[in-house]
C-alpha cells in the first residue's frame, strides 16, 4: 500500500458522475487523510440535473480509506463563479495549504507527491504562489530541473497556501487601477498577448463571465507571483465535451497524456521562464480567438 498523502484535497464536483468517479478513482489511490468537497446545486429548470447531482455527490460515500470527509453542498444553483469561489474560501479558511482538484481534472499518481514537495519547499517563498499540475510546452524541456517558473497560473490541478488566497478577490475591485497604471502592459510584451488579458480581465471585472479563476490570475499576477510548472505534464483535462460549464468543445489541450515526473530535481534558481512563458502566450491567444467564435467570450 502506497504512503497516505497528508495534504488536504480539496474537490470540486457539481454533475458530471462519468468524470469525477475517474478523478476519484484516483484520489482513492493517494489516500488523503482530509477530503474537503464542494458541490453545487442543480440549476431548477435542467432536466435530470438533480439526479446528476445527487449521483455525483453519492460517489464520495464510497470513501474506503481512513480519511476525514468535509463536505460544503449546496442545495441551489450558485453558478460557477461563486460556487466555486466560495469553496474555495471556506477550503482555506480550514486549511494552511492544500491540493485542488476539479472533477474534469485527470491527475497522474506523481501529480500528489509532486504538490506535496513543492508545498512544502515554497511554503515561505513569496516570490512563489501557485504548483501547477498542467504543462502545455508539448514535449519542450524547460531548464535543467523536474520543473520551472512561469508567470502561467494552470489551474487544472494545481495547489497552493493561504497566504496566495487571501489575495483573491471574485470582484477584481482593483483592476481599474492595475488597468490604468498598465499591469498587463508590464509582464507581457507581446500586443496579443497584452490584449487579451486586458479584454479578458476587463469582462470579468463587468461581470460578463460566469467563473473563478481568472481572478486567481489577476491576484497572482498583481502580486508578482510565480507559478511551479512541473516539465511533464501530470493532469489531464477530460471535459472537453457536452456537459462542460466552459469546455464544450475539444481541442489541442483537452485529454492531453499524463507521465510520470519522477525524483524531483530542484532549478538552481526562482526565476521565470520567458522562452516558455512566451511560446505559452502564443499558443494561448490562438486558442483565444478560437475560443471567440465558438462564442465562450461573445
């Protein structure tokens, strides 16, 4: 039997069974002490949503393993943008750190020992603010170690502390501010780029999006954070398709392969990756207005 994780999980479920009964399959593996779960409601007028629901929520009850299970299930719909920031504020009010999965996120067996290192090594850096579980550099090495440092904040699996989340705000009531003083202007250099985090961040702060993490982004980034980006990647999106809140249709990052990251091998130093950061921001703004005319931003 594998070592039991001491990380606390966080999951994230709502109503998709055939999705999360294979995240927690995997989970099951790791063996957390502490499982926290949070849930939405059913949306009244979805046919057949409350008995999703009601299969996804049954799927925790099959918890074998010594493990405390805390749930935060809500009985209405809240939306993706305040259920999930909500949960996400009641898991670090709970905990000083902690692993965060969705219940379209596929991890890797190493993807938990992996958050659990890095969780411990940054604990105190505050240069360091989010371990990603995703790599989209398809195949590039980036530096000399198991991982590297990127202004890219992926949030398909990852883990982070406290001290990141008390930053957040689901608002962005400082963004006119960063805006006018060009935040964005000043980590990247590229136009596209620049563009299209200021539209998009402007449409979160108008309140035209329906979701949580860009402003987990925003936060990182108006903090001068860093993400961990592990050189393999370790999670795999498996949404892509009917059913998703925002991953209707599949794409070059949907289902991409998992593999095993190994001893871990530290950089020599905490500093950002601008040649992956860059090849990131080209493939992202590609994918950005692909994503307009499938009409997720219009």
């Amino acid at each position: 039997m594998s070592e039991q994780l001491q990380t606390p999980v966080l999951f994230v479920i709502f109503n998709r069974p055939e999705t999360e009964r294979r995240v927690f399959a995997e989970i099951r593996k790791a063996r957390p002490k502490k499982l926290y779960v949070v849930a939405d409601g059913p949306r009244p007028h979805q046919a057949g949503e409350a008995e999703r629901c009601a299969e996804a929520r049954a799927i925790i009850d099959e918890v074998d393993w010594d493990c405390e299970v805390i749930k935060n299930y809500s009985e209405v719909n809240l939306g993706c943008k305040i259920r999930v920031s909500s949960g996400l504020d009641w898991f670090f009010q709970n905990v000083e750190e902690g692993i965060v999965l969705e219940d379209d996120c596929l991890p890797h067996p190493s993807f938990f020992p992996y958050c659990e290192e890095m969780l411990a090594r940054y604990r105190n850096d505050r240069r360091v603010s989010i371990i990603s579980g995703v790599n989209l550099q398809f195949g590039r090495q980036r530096g000399e170690g198991s991982y590297y440092f990127s202004r890219m904040c992926h949030i398909w699996g990852w883990a982070s502390w406290r001290r990141v989340w008390q930053n957040y705000d689901v608002k962005m009531a400082t963004w006119p501010e960063f805006k006018q003083e060009d935040g964005i202007n000043k980590i990247w250099r590229r136009w596209h780029t620049r563009r299209y985090w200021n539209k998009i961040f402007q449409r979160i702060y108008d309140n035209e999006i329906n979701t949580w993490d860009y402003q987990l982004v925003y936060s990182i980034w108006k903090n001068d954070g860093l993400s961990v980006i592990p050189n393999v990647n370790l999670v795999s999106n498996i949404g892509f398709q009917a059913g998703g809140t925002h991953t209707q249709s599949y794409h070059k990052f949907a289902d991409l392969p998992t593999y095993d990251l190994g001893a871990i091998k530290h950089p020599s130093v905490v500093a950002q990756d601008v040649v992956a950061d860059e090849y990131y921001a080209r493939n992202l703004t590609l994918f950005g207005r692909i994503w307009n005319r499938l009409k997720f931003l219009n």
